[in-house]
C-alpha cells in the first residue's frame, strides 16, 4: 500500500529543537516534490516548507524562515524538517505530502496545495509548551 508515514513529533520547550521524517512506502520519493503543511487548532492548514524533486530547490514560509530545514534522502526514500528555535505558536500537527505548489511570490516563498495531490500522510503532533 503505498502511503508517507510521518515520525518525530513530540513535546518540546521554547526554544528547543524537533526532527520530523516523512518516509514513503509502496512508491519512491524521487521524482516527487514534497511539501509539508501544519495545522493549528483552530486555524486552517497552512504550508510550512517544500523542497523540489528536481534540483532540491527548498521554500520556506516567512514564519519558519531560518529556523527550518527542510531535507531529503531519495536512498532512505525519506524527506525531513529540522525544526530549531521552536516557538508556541509552531504547535501543529504537521503532514507531508506530495507535489504541492512551491512559488516565489511577490518575494515570498508560498507552499500551496493543488487539486490532486497524490499522497498525504496522516501527521505528527508537534507541541512546544513550557
């Protein structure tokens, strides 16, 4: 069955850090660009980062912007989010998915979602709280 498990969430104080994989079963990563989103509760989902299949271009939103790192390994067939700094307003649960729209808008990094994305997983809750 082909599906992206996301791992790595957890309770973790201001300022500290989080390490989220997302890693693909039944379909390889590869040829994918792959997004991930968070949501808070509350509020809608919103795109967090991207990176490109193609030349591993990575966007980020203005709220995570050097704080983030977003990276792939195509051999572990696994995409991550190196997430330091951690704030409370990053508390979300956080999913990975497949070909979002990763722009440069107006100067600013814009992570969307389209129509049709083949693969979503089902999220990682992310706390940060003292």
């Amino acid at each position: 069955q082909a599906q992206l498990v996301e791992s790595g969430g957890g309770l973790v104080q201001p300022g500290g850090s989080l390490s989220l994989s997302c890693a693909a079963s039944g379909f390889t990563l590869d040829y994918y660009a792959i997004g991930w989103f968070r949501q808070a509760p509350g509020k809608e989902r919103e795109g967090v980062s991207c990176i490109l299949s193609s030349d591993g271009s990575t966007y980020y939103a203005d709220s995570v912007k050097g704080r983030f790192t977003i990276s792939r390994d195509n051999a572990k067939n696994t995409v991550y989010l190196r997430m330091n700094s951690l704030r409370p307003e990053d508390t979300a649960v956080y999913y990975c998915a497949t070909d979002p729209d990763c722009l440069v808008v107006g100067g600013a990094d814009r992570i969307r979602e389209r129509n049709n994305m083949a693969y979503w997983g089902k999220g990682t809750l992310v706390t940060v709280s003292s």
